[in-house]
C-alpha cells in the first residue's frame, strides 16, 4: 500500500541514508532516487520519441536469442527448458530494472503528470518486500509459461517476418482480457476487494505496477498472458520479445511521466484512429479511483468500444503542439 503523503518523516523510510537500505528497498528505491524533488512544468507536454524506446528495448530482446544460437550452433550445446527459463528470466528482470532507471531519467527530464496538485507516491515500509517478490514473480512466472509451453528444446533460435504481426495481435489479446477483467473488477461491486491495493496509490511510480492483491496477482501473472496466448499460439521467441514490451508498457504506464508517450509497437496504427494508449491514461485510472474509465493498459481499443474513456486532461493535442487536429480550437502552444 502506498504510503500516506503526511507520512511523519521519521517513519519515511527512503529519507533514510540509502546505505542502510535493505537489498528490496535499494531495489524500490531505484523508481524515484535520493534526489526526486517535483519540479511543476506549465510549457507544452514535450513529444517522446517511440523509437528511442525501440533502441532501448531491442537490444534486450535480440541478446539472449543471439546468445542461444550462438550456444547451439558454435559450441553444439542447446538449451534445455531449465536452462532457457533461467536466462531469458535473468534477462527479463535486469531489463525490468534498467526499464525502471529509464523511467526515472525521463521523470527527471519530463517532469511528472499533476505535479501541480502533488508529488509521486512512495510504498509504505511494510509493503516494500511484497512489491519486489510481486515484480520478481511477474517476471518469472511469465517466461516459467512461455518456457513451459511454448519453448521446444533442441530447436533453432528463429524470428521470422511475422513478428510485428504476432507481438501486436498478442498484445492486442492481452488489452482484450485485461479489460474485461479489470472492468469487471472496478464494476463488479464483490470484486472492488480484491483490486483495491493496486488503487491505494493516486500517484504510482513504475514499480508500484505490480502493487496487488494475490488474486489479482495471480490473474496478472497468469491467467492472462495465458487466455492470449490460446487466442493465437505463437512461437516462444516472438512470445519472449512481446512479453518484453507488454511489460515496459506497464512500467511505462505507472511511471507518471510527462509526456506524449505512447505504445512503441501499437500506437502508430492506433493513433490516427484516436485508440492509442498514452501514458497519462493509466495514471488517471489512479487518480479516479473505483469509479475510473481507462480499463486497458495496452490500447483504447475497447475503452472506446464499450464507452470507458475518461478524457486526458494534461496531455491533449492542443498541450502537445498537434493544433491542427480536427476539432481543437486552442491556439498553439509557445515552444520549450
Ligand atoms: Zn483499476
Ligand atoms: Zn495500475
């Protein structure tokens, strides 16, 4: 649970010196630093670049698959399932990490959304261990699946043209049962229990993304990417990739930046139809509580299907400079 903002700073326990951080929260402490201050922004929303994220994220997704085929081609030696789950696991939680430094860089460089009004949540002290161990079992039990399912030993690491095809009608199916889900979850008056400690921050910061209940948790975890995964099965390489971006997505989505950010892989097909997902989508789903739209953490697609959007507020077309869009009547924003 997140802590309270009027939280006595004695009991703050990230003000402490972080050389006496317990390993879970050096970890925790990596979303926000030492030297978070919010500075409020009023010029227009700046425009993040989507293939600077493709630059960070492709690298991470291409090393353990070069890796693989370079083991079973130069040195005869495939990879058994265990061995697989324990590198692309390893791979998949160091990116998380650097994932969650980004984040941070971008913080500082963009600011955060309703700076205004006040500061980014921090977990409270008793939360910290159940946060990192929920991010851990995310990542693992994700690639434990893949591994399990779909990872044929003895074969070739390969990616085929498919690729971009398959991530996007993955994530696409994804979006899909994660709507219906977390819809029924805020609408669902018995079901509010079980996500009401994923709504105890107004304000989350990437690493509070797997802030849950253990039901919910295990939906998150499981269920889902599995649902998705039937829709379509796909193989375990382009699965490992699009699982890579699904979770920089809701890194991303908690983050709070500032920012136009959309989805690297979905949001230009989507945008011109008005159903891309921004970063400021999720974090209003906080702010608003039980009664919030913006089911979907991938896209707006059946936000805007069934009618569950809630407007933006900060990062309109008119605050990111795109004035000319049909319908806006604001005059253009002064430059940075
Ligand atoms: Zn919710
Ligand atoms: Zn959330």
């Amino acid at each position: 649970m997140a802590a309270p903002a009027n939280t006595p700073k004695s009991e703050q326990w990230w003000t402490r010196n972080p050389k006496e951080f317990d390993m879970f929260q050096k970890i925790l402490h990596m979303d926000l630093g030492s030297n978070y201050k919010e500075v409020i922004r009023n010029g227009p929303v700046p425009k993040h670049n989507v293939w600077t994220d493709h630059a960070f994220v492709i690298p991470w997704a291409v090393a353990p698959i070069a890796l693989q085929y370079a083991s079973q081609v130069f040195l005869g030696r495939p990879w058994s399932r265990l061995e697989a789950f324990g590198i692309y696991t390893a791979n998949l939680a160091t990116f998380g990490l650097i994932t969650v430094r980004r984040l941070r860089i971008l913080g500082e460089k963009y600011g955060h959304l309703d700076a205004i009004n006040r500061e980014r949540d921090r977990v409270a002290e008793n939360r910290v261990t159940p946060l990192v161990l929920g991010l851990l079992a995310t990542i693992s039990v994700r690639t434990m699946m893949a591994a399990i399912i779909a990872y044929k030993p003895g074969r070739l690491p390969f990616l085929t043209w498919k690729l971009p095809i398959d991530m996007a009608l993955y994530m696409v199916a994804v979006d899909f049962f994660f709507y219906l889900y977390h819809r029924a979850l805020h609408q669902v008056p018995w079901l509010w229990k079980f996500h009401r400690t994923h709504h105890s921050t107004k304000h989350p910061t990437s690493l509070m993304a797997p802030l849950a209940d253990h039901v919910q948790e295990t939906f998150d975890i499981a269920v889902i990417p599995i649902l998705a995964y039937m829709i379509r099965p796909i193989p375990f390489f382009h699965w490992y990739i699009a699982c890579l971006y699904v979770n920089y997505i809701e890194l991303a989505g908690h983050s709070g930046v500032r920012a136009d950010m959309g989805h690297p892989v979905l949001g230009m097909l989507l945008r011109p139809f008005g159903l891309d997902l921004v970063v400021e989508d999720h974090d209003l789903h906080h702010r608003l509580g039980m009664r919030a739209g913006n089911f979907g953490k991938q896209t707006r697609i059946f936000d805007t299907f069934f009618g569950t959007t809630s407007p933006r507020y900060e990062t309109t077309p008119e605050a990111i400079g795109l004035h000319n869009q049909k319908g806006s009547k604001a005059p253009p924003p002064k430059a940075l």
